[in-house]
C-alpha cells in the first residue's frame, strides 16, 4: 500500500512524466486495440455456432476448429501467413519501416492499423492530462481504451459487445463508490436511467413505425455513462450523440448512397458523447443554466 502511494505521490510530483508514461502505454494499447476489434466479434460468432449446434444437436459430432482468441493465433500476414515478428509490431514506426506493406510478399496493410494506435495514444493523452496524476486518470484512461474498442467493432460489425460494455458499467459504479466521478447514489441512478431512457425511445420508435432505431447495445452503452458519470450528465450524452448521429446520417445518405437510407452505428456516437460529457460534462451544464437563466431575465 505504502509502494503504491510513494508511486501516486511521484506521479504528482513529475506529472509531465506520468503523461508520457501513459501516453507510450496507450501507443502500445492501441496496437492491442486493433486485435480486439476484428478478432473479438469472431469469437463472439464461434460461440454463438457453438453453444447453437450443443444446444439443438447435443449428440452430432463437430469438426473441431483451430483455437482462436486474442492471444492465438499470434499475428501473421493473411496472404503469405508469414508471422509478424516483434521488430514489425512497434507500433506506427513499424508501419513507416516497412511502408505499409508485408515484410515478405509485400500485401498492402491497412491505413487504419496505425491511425488507431495513435488516436489511441492522443486521447490517453487528452484523458490523462484532463484529471492529472490521479486515480481519476487511470479509470478515464481505461474508459476511453474500453470507448476506442467499441466503437471500432460497432462501426465494422454493428455490434457492442456484452464482453466490454457490460463489465463497464460495474466497474464504473466501484470507482463511484469512493466518489471518484461522481457520488454512488447518482451512479446507480445514472445506469438504471440511461438504460430505461434509451429502452423507452427504442419500443416507442418500434410501435410508432415498426423499425427499430437502435440496438439494446446502445442502451448498455449509455448505462455505462450513467454509471461512469451520473445521472445528470446523461441529458449530454443523448443529445449529444443524437446531433452527431443525425449530422452523419444526413452526410451519408447525401454523399454515399444518393439519398438512399443505410443503418448507421449509433455507438461511436454515444462514445463521443460520453468521452466529452467525461472531461467538459459540468462545464456543459453550468453554461446551459446559466444560458436558462439569461432567458428568463
């Protein structure tokens, strides 16, 4: 215990080194992020077949599948299955070496690889320097890593998974607990609220017009920041992700599909909303009441 406050109290003391501290960890994070997003819905599929064929055919016998989860297989090219070596996984630099190709068949890769690490690395920064060397930081910084992962497999998969949003709302009600965000009654309140707000939006949607508005992912989503931040920070996120969400969908149909309807996901919007609701929440608030206030004088 004495180690981690003599930790805590270094911290403080050097801020500029807890950030560039944090900062690497979230480079390194978020080349751990890429492998999230595309191999943790196909998990999520392979468990689906599977519980799927025990339940209705117990007694079939099923091939068994190569073992696949983040750690295996470990990463390799997909065209030449050569195995990414430690030198070629640094994240961005390894990118700018090998100029964004495969080290041996020369198989483009994916722009978005290093645009991720280092979004993730920027808003770690951006988290991190908002609330100082502090327990505060650790848990938005964790957030904003859990937000990153979600929102990357929302906007490939149209799907929040259960495996990260809904541990997050626990989580976000332990840290309350000490009054790190907000107090724990607001907490509660706050993820009961955002779940119910959004679950109600979504039947009343569906019996108005028959098509649903959104995914049950998204009312975990916003539970999530009812937990994290409270309850009074919700009206923030909703509105906020709805005017993002309309400005998008708008851009879409105009720019994309010449007017036709697509879906969208609604959970980057929601993130985005939550991440700023987290750092300029209160701000929000004071200069909406006071904005109010102004109107009624």
């Amino acid at each position: 215990m004495n180690y981690f406050t003599n930790i805590i109290l270094t911290m403080e003391q050097n801020p500029w080194f807890f950030y560039l501290c944090i900062t690497t960890v979230g480079l390194m994070v978020g080349s751990f992020l890429n492998v999230v997003i595309y191999r943790l819905p196909i998990m999520m599929e392979r468990n689906f077949e599977e519980e799927y064929q025990d339940y209705f055919h117990p007694e079939a016998e099923h091939p068994k599948k190569e073992k696949f989860n983040l750690m295996v297989p470990a990463s390799h090219c997909p065209k030449c299955n050569h195995k990414i070596s430690a030198w070629e996984n640094i994240p961005i630099l390894s990118y700018l070496i090998l100029r964004g190709k495969c080290h041996k068949c020369g198989l483009p890769i994916s722009i978005r690889y290093p645009i991720v690490e280092a979004f993730t690395a920027i808003m770690t920064f951006v988290a991190a320097y908002h609330f100082g060397p502090s327990v505060a930081a650790l848990g938005a910084v964790f957030l904003t890593w859990c937000l990153i992962a979600i929102s990357g497999i929302d906007f490939d998969k149209m799907l929040i998974p259960d495996e990260i949003v809904l541990p997050l709302i626990w989580i976000g009600i332990l840290f309350n607990i000490a009054g790190t965000y907000t107090d724990l009654e607001s907490s509660v309140i706050g993820a009961v609220t955002g779940y119910m707000i959004l679950w109600c939006f979504y039947w009343g949607f569906k019996l108005c017009t028959g098509k649903e508005g959104m995914g049950y992912g998204d009312f975990k989503l916003t539970a999530c920041f009812g937990a994290w931040l409270g309850y009074k920070m919700l009206g923030i996120v909703i509105i906020g992700s709805a005017l993002v969400g309309v400005i998008a969908g708008i851009s879409s149909m105009l720019i994309k599909n010449k007017g036709k309807s697509k879906p969208i996901p609604f959970g980057p919007y929601i993130a985005l909303a939550g991440f700023i609701g987290m750092l300029y929440g209160e701000k929000i608030n004071d200069w909406y009441i006071q904005f109010v206030m102004y109107l009624r004088s």
